[in-house]
C-alpha cells in the first residue's frame, strides 16, 4: 500500500519540529542581538516557546483519522495520537528544563545551550513519531549526540566533563550495535518502514535464531536510552556530573521518546499474529520481545531499588530510581503485545506522562537546592521544611509520586501498570513490582524524613526561588496532584486513545 | 569452489579490510594506527566498488579517508603525549572471548539464511554469471531521493538540523574561554 501525499497534512505531521527548529534557531540569533544584562530572559524564550508549541500542536495539528492517511512524508513518522501525546510530554520536558536552567548561573545566559537542548527535544519528538527504520535511527541520534554535548557543557568541572565523555562511549557503543540489529533487519526484508517490515517478517520464513539475534541487537539502544539493566551503568555518573537541567532533560524528554518509539517498533516489526489478520502461516514472534522485555524489567526494577538504598546523594538517588523506574514501565511494555484493549500501553503512556511531571518537579527543588547550599547530600536537606515550606512540600509531593503514594500522579500511574500486568496474564511480573515498590517507599520516605524532622544548621534561612522556578515547579506540581486526584480519567482517556493507535497496523 | 577474477580482487579487498583493522587496535603507535585505519577503510571501498556501488565506493574515499582520517591523524598530531599507548589491558581476553561468540553467533545466523537464498560457498555472490543490472542513473536517483518529500527528505533535513546542533555545540565545547563569562555572567544578571 501507498503512503499518504497530502501536503498540507505532511506539513502539520511536522508541524512542532518545524516550529522548535525555527525556535532554535532564533534562540542562536538572539543570543548574538540581544545584550548580556538581558540574555537570561532566553530561557523564558525557550521555555514559554516551547510550552507554546504544545498549544500549537494540540489545536491545529490532530491526528487524521485513518491509518493510511497517517503515515506520512514517504512513511518516515506517523502522525497519530501516541504521537501526540509522547510529543506534548517531551516538549514539556524539554520547557520545563529550559526554565530550570534559568536557575543555573552558568548556564543560564547561554543562547547555545538552549538552542542544543531544543535540537535534543526535536529528536526525542521524532523519536515519538518515527515509522521508519532510518528515521528511527536519526531520531535517535539526534537526541543521544546533542545529549553526549549538553551533559559535559560545563567546561572546567571535571565531574561533567568526566560524564559527558562516559556518556559517549557508552552510547557510541549502543547506537553501534542497535544500527547493526536495524540493518540485519532491512537485510531481511528489504523494508525500511517498521509497518511493511513487520508484514514481510511474519509472512517470511527466516530462522527464528536470526530474528532472535536482530532484536537483541535493537533492544541494546532502546535499553540504554530508558537506563534499563545492563545498560545502565552510564547513569548515576552522567545522573551526578551533568548539569542538572540536563539531567531532567535525561530522565524525561529522551525517556518518554525511547519509550513511545520502543513500544511502536516492537508492536510493529514484531506483531503478535493476531494482528496481521490471523493469516495462515504467519510467524509470530512477539514471544521473543516479551520475554526479553520481562526480564529486563525484573533485573531493572530490583537492582535500581536495591542499589538506591545506599546512596547519599539526592542526584544518585534518583539516578538509581530512573532506573527501577524504567523496570516498572518495561511491565507495562511486557504487557502489551497480549491486550487488544490497549490498557499495557495506555499504562505506560499515562506513567511516561507522570513521571516527565514528576522529575522536572524532583530536579528542580534540587537545583534549588543545590544553588543555595553547594551541596547535593541528602544529609543536607535536614530541616527544609522549616527553611522553605513550599519548596519541601514540592519535594515531597514529587516523592511521594515516584514511590506510588495517593494523592500523587504516581499511585494511579502504578495500579495501572500492575493490573495491565494482571489482566496479561503476568502476575509474577506484578508481584516483583509490587515487592519492589515497597522497596523503594523506604529511600524515597528518607529524604522526606530528613527534610520535616531533622533539624539543620541554618534552620530558618529560606531558600530563594525565582520566578521562573515558580513557573516551571508550579506546572509540575500541579500536573502530579490533577493528575493523581481529579484529573485522572481525562489524561487515561486520551493515553487509552493513543494507545489504540498502537494496535493498527497496515 | 571456482576461483574467478572477482572472488580473488574480493579475497583481496578482505584481506585489506581485515588486516588493516587487526593492525589498528594491536599497534602501539598511535599515529601507525591511524594509518592502517586508512588502510582498512580502503579496503571497504574497494569492497562497495565489487559490490557495484560505486557512489559508496566513492564517498568511502573522500570522506572517511579523505577527511576523517585525516581528522584523526590531525587530532593526534595536536595532542602531545598521547602517541605511545599500550593496546591492550586487563581485560583483553575477555574483550576476546566475548568477539570470538559474538562472531560464531553472527556467522551461525548467516550461514543458513546463506543456504536458504541458495547460496554456496562464500564466493558465489561475486561469481554469480548474470548478476542484476545496475541502473546507469543511480546516483541521479540517490540524489532526487533525498529532496523527495516520499522519499527521504525528513531524515535529510533532520540530519541537517543535527549537524547544526552538534556544529554549535562543538564550537561552545573547545572555544578559549572569554574572560569570567564561563565562570559567572554579571552580577545583575545572576541576582
């Protein structure tokens, strides 16, 4: 079957990316124009730009209805509501880590870096919607190069150069082997676009170890974008030594676009035969992925809570949380290929949109933080509350969210993945969560414990907050308790959505 | 097996590649290195040329040898110190071990797709009598797929945008520092 030509639908499938590029672009242009008193005002231009190309693409970009006139540009992406809603919840990401870096005084007046870190976004953006294996791949590329760049952008401080060059290595490698699983899989098939790919590997006859082989490779690159074990090595470093703003770009923007375009590629290029029709002689080989998925999942979600047990540091600690985290969603991965009602993917879609929420909320209380006190040690949050009520109540809220607590986003966003689980016939992979989960209710409580009922030497000194972390912890803050209390079924409606798109194929 | 012209050029071009490549990662000098790499990616020119491409052939030449590998060799000569490494560590036998399956593994999974594409022998490919024609005009294809909007025009553009981010970004990374700015912007503006 042929791709759509519609031009004008073409133009608004692309529409954010085009508006970002453009945005980049003038943030280049003003960092040259504008005066050096007046250049910390580019990162309200790139926050509010970016959080403004959200309202753009809600209002006039939807979706079109039919599949065949989704698939666009030579069938490179697909415009559909997964898109769309991974889209709106990497460009906040992105929009909240501008407006954080306002915070950063070495950062916070370079048009450069605003301009680096939208280029990041875009790609992650694309990430969310690529259809095609080389898209797929630049996408990819684009969000890991321009991040190898921004983690080690503070020159002079040798933990950030130190973690922008393991981030490199670590990645160069990943991308490497994940290109040579995507060429092993167009060598088979003679398709680049990840719909007609799937149809041709489910109605060839290729040996099972072959295929087995190709998706390991791929599953390399996806499993060190989302931090999952054993790929996740790079990451309490690159967590500790970048700037933080890069940090919460890390575990949010190019976290939600691994994970959409994860679940797209696998659903698509290895479909559960019930899909392609149910034709006779169909290879089925989504066993392969869920297999593989679970595992990560068990080994991701027990090490991550178990080595954040130990850790002193607030940016450690999250590092290794990002990385039970990425064991939870890989639940809802495994999930996903057995449900045609789509719940496993609209859980993952709805926990990816909580936790990009609930991180920019974590990482900004601790550039605060740390900006205040030089410091990053959990010891040194000891009396917060007294010294900056709102601020720790943030803190709090947002740990309460990861650890899975009512009323925050994180408690819905973890009965939904379990019971995706459940209702997939995996209750094992549910319990490990569950035990994991009570696990992480211990570290994550110790930083609230310290913050309310330790006293610390400088009790009563609050901490300053600007206005544009106002802004940006207001939104997050507000996004988790909505989303956890009252606003709950209208985002599980629209992630519901989205995920139906998931299970239309060609 | 039947020796022909062009499976003994393709054992040839092999060797090129792969002795090259060994010679890069077990010579000490670094700059002998850089220049066996120059080898081996010749080697895979000559290896795209067999295969009757010779755009990549061609492309192969000027920007891996012609200006990557001479990056290298300039990085090299510019970074004093660093001319003298020792190729190995302690993990080598590891590192070989892990080769040595991954290679098995890969060949394990040739092999049969080998068979069932009716292939024998690892120089049937280049000994094929009557070998598809290639189109006179696949280069001026190449290229109109590249600003075709149902061809590859989103990917082009989208690495276009990259190599202006990675540009921009490499430039803020090794540029001199301009006096405190690096440091703190003016008071004013921090405050």
């Amino acid at each position: 079957m042929d791709f759509s030509t519609d031009v004008q639908a073409s133009v608004l499938a692309v529409l954010p990316e085009i508006l970002m590029t453009i945005l980049a672009v003038a943030l280049l242009a003003l960092d040259v124009v504008w005066p050096d008193a007046r250049k910390r005002d580019l990162g309200y231009v790139a926050g509010v730009g970016l959080l403004a190309v959200i309202g753009v693409m809600l209002v006039l970009a939807p979706p079109p209805g039919e599949v065949s006139d989704q698939l666009l540009l030579g069938g490179m992406i697909r415009h559909d509501q997964l898109a769309q809603i991974f889209r709106a919840m990497v460009i906040l990401g992105g929009a909240l880590s501008c407006l954080v870096t306002m915070g950063v005084p070495r950062l916070q007046h370079r048009g450069d870096f605003y301009a680096v870190l939208i280029v990041a976004v875009v790609g992650a953006s694309l990430m969310s919607a690529a259809a095609d294996l080389i898209m797929a791949f630049i996408a990819l590329e684009m969000t890991s190069i321009t991040l190898y760049l921004l983690v080690g952008y503070l020159r002079g401080d040798v933990r950030s150069s130190e973690a922008g060059l393991k981030y490199f290595l670590f990645g160069a490698f990943t991308s490497a082997l994940t290109l040579y699983g995507l060429s092993l899989l167009y060598g088979f098939t003679g398709e680049t676009n990840i719909y007609r790919l799937g149809g041709v590997l489910g109605r060839s006859d290729l040996p099972d170890g072959a295929v087995a082989v190709s998706l390991a490779l791929v599953a390399v690159g996806f499993a060190f974008k989302i931090s999952a074990v054993p790929f996740h090595f790079w990451t309490p470093d690159v967590y500790e030594g970048a700037p933080t703003p890069i940090t919460t770009l890390l575990s949010t923007a190019s976290k939600a676009g691994s994970v959409a375009l994860l679940m797209r590629f696998f659903l698509a290029v290895f479909p559960p035969a019930g899909l392609l029709g149910a034709l006779e002689g169909v290879k089925d080989y989504s066993a392969l992925w869920v297999q593989l998925v679970a595992v990560l999942s068990v080994v991701s979600m027990t090490l991550g809570n178990v080595l954040a047990l130990v850790q002193t540091n607030i940016k450690r600690l999250l590092a290794y949380s990002t990385i039970a985290h990425a064991g939870y969603i890989l639940i809802g991965v495994a999930a996903i290929s057995t449900d045609k009602s789509a719940e496993g993917a609209a859980a993952v879609t709805f926990y990816m949109f909580m936790y990009v929420l609930t991180n920019a909320l974590a990482f900004g209380v601790v550039i605060l933080f740390a900006n205040a006190t030089g410091s990053e040690q959990i010891a040194d949050f000891a009396g917060l509350s007294r010294r900056s009520p709102w601020l720790a109540l943030a803190m709090t809220l947002a740990l309460l969210s990861l650890a899975g607590i009512p009323p925050a986003a994180g408690f819905v966003g973890k009965f939904l993945l379990f019971r995706a689980a459940v209702d997939a016939n995996m209750v094992w992979l549910a319990l490990v969560g569950i035990i994991n989960v009570i696990i992480g209710l211990y570290y994550y409580l110790i930083v609230v414990k310290v913050m309310y009922m330790e006293r610390g030497p400088e009790d009563g000194r609050p901490v300053r907050v600007d206005t544009p972390y106002v802004w940006a912890l207001g939104i997050a803050a507000a996004g988790v308790l909505l989303f956890g209390t009252i606003m709950v079924s209208p985002l599980v409606d629209w992630a519901t959505e989205a995920a139906r798109a998931l299970y239309i194929l060609l | 097996m039947e020796l022909t012209v062009e499976s003994l050029v393709f054992l040839l071009f092999s060797l090129i590649t792969l002795g090259g490549a060994l010679m890069v990662v077990t010579t000490r000098n670094l700059f002998h290195a850089a220049l066996f790499l120059m080898l081996s990616l010749f080697g895979v020119a000559g290896l795209f040329a067999l295969l009757t491409a010779p755009f990549l052939a061609g492309i192969q030449v000027v920007v891996y040898i012609g200006a990557i590998a001479i990056l290298i060799i300039f990085a090299i000569m510019l970074t004093p110190q660093v001319t003298a490494v020792r190729p190995t560590n302690s993990q080598w036998i590891a590192g070989v071990v892990v080769a040595v399956v991954l290679f098995a593994l890969l060949v394990s999974i040739v092999t049969p797709l080998m068979s069932e594409l009716g292939v024998e022998g690892w120089s049937a490919v280049f000994t094929e009598k009557n070998p598809p024609p290639v189109p006179a005009d696949s280069m001026a294809r190449l290229g109109e797929a590249f600003v075709d909007p149902q061809g590859y025009m989103l990917p082009f553009e989208v690495a276009s945008v990259l190599l202006m981010a990675a540009l921009v970004g490499a430039v803020m990374l090794v540029r001199p520092a301009r006096g405190a700015e690096d440091e703190a912007p003016q008071a004013g503006a921090q405050e």
